[in-house]
C-alpha cells in the first residue's frame, strides 16, 4: 500500500475535496499490489491522449459526462460514459478521455494477482 | 468474460433497474480473468454474514448508506460507509454488510494476475 494516509478498511469520499473542478487534481485515491485506483477530473475539453494499460480497467463517470476512445488509431470508435455510468475493459486495449462537460471519473487498474 | 450481455468497453449504467429496491436483486455486473464487479442491493437492515475473498476488494456505496464489519470476530471493527464514499480491503480479511438504510453498494474483487 503506497499511499500513507489512507488505510485498509477507511472510507473515502469520492467527491472532489473542493468545489471548483478546475482547482482539483487527478490523483491516486490508493494503491496496493493489486489495484490502483485513481480519481480523474478532466475539465469540459481536457483530454488524456490514448495510452494502454497492462491489466483490465473500470472507468466510472463519477459526475459530467466524458468521451471515451477505444481502440487503435486506425479502427478507434467512442463511447460517451455519463455520470452513473460504468465501463471495464480489457487489459492491454488503448483507450483515451476526454471530458464532454466537466466530469470526475473514477479509474480503476488491476496491477497484480492476488496470490 | 463470463456474462455475455455486457462487453468491454460498453457502459453500463449503475442505477438498478427498478425503483423498488425490494425487487432488484444483487447481480455481478461483470466478470473477467482479473476482475469481478457486483451491484450488492441492501434493503435496511439485510445483512451479508461475514467471509472473506482472496484477493483486494474495493466496496463504493452508490445510495443509502452500510455497516460494514472487518476483521475477526474477537477483533471486529465496524465503519459508516455512505452514499459517495469507497474503502478498499486488503485480500484475505474477514468481512460483512449490513444496510444501515436500504443501499445500493458496488463491490469489485481482483480475480487474477494480469499476465
């Protein structure tokens, strides 16, 4: 578990801690050897360029509505994930957001097995 | 992938599909090699008796708000988690539900390695 001040068993809000989206960072709500979950707040028009990851992925619209690409670059396709809204997808699939209003989203990565 | 109606990268919605939650029943939501995410639906006062699963879990209250219980039961703990509000649980420890008020909770579970 690589982040200190959030333990095993304790509750986190997942509300941004301020009201103005634009002054909220992205950032790991925790991590341990298997799971990272990371709160990403993208700004209507913020995007985060495709990329992949190693292991499958949840990506929850906490709040706004983001874009969400899938796909290599020639044969990409997009799906609008609203607030309420989840998704997962298979590890090693790139993947790019972009925020269709101002939106929070929830990430979450498998890193490693459990045994 | 084991539940064919959702596929990767198809959002889906988190809301349960009725009103009543007396009538909508707890239901995996998805399920991978690495991952599995269920909507865990608590009337008031329903409990899951305490168990454990091998691997990390992260438990998010969608609406109402939980009991949850971790730990052995010489050594049991409780917190409040309320609607906005996710823990993580390391794998292997001990743990129960009980809705507090009628609940929705989404619970995802690390399955497997990603290689």
């Amino acid at each position: 578990m690589a982040l200190s001040h959030v333990t095993s068993g304790q509750p986190i809000s997942l509300a941004p801690p301020a009201a103005t989206l634009a002054s909220v960072p992205t950032s790991a709500l925790f991590k341990t050897d298997q799971l990272e979950v990371i709160r990403v707040v993208l700004p209507a028009g913020k995007a985060f360029p495709p990329h992949q990851v190693a292991g499958d992925i949840t990506v929850q619209c906490l709040s706004g509505a983001i874009e969400f690409t899938i796909g290599e670059a020639h044969d990409e396709r997009s799906v609008v994930l609203s607030a309420g809204e989840l998704l997962y997808l298979d590890g090693g699939v790139r993947h790019g957001l972009r925020g269709q209003t101002d939106a929070v989203v929830l990430v979450s990565i498998v890193l490693r097995p459990h045994v």
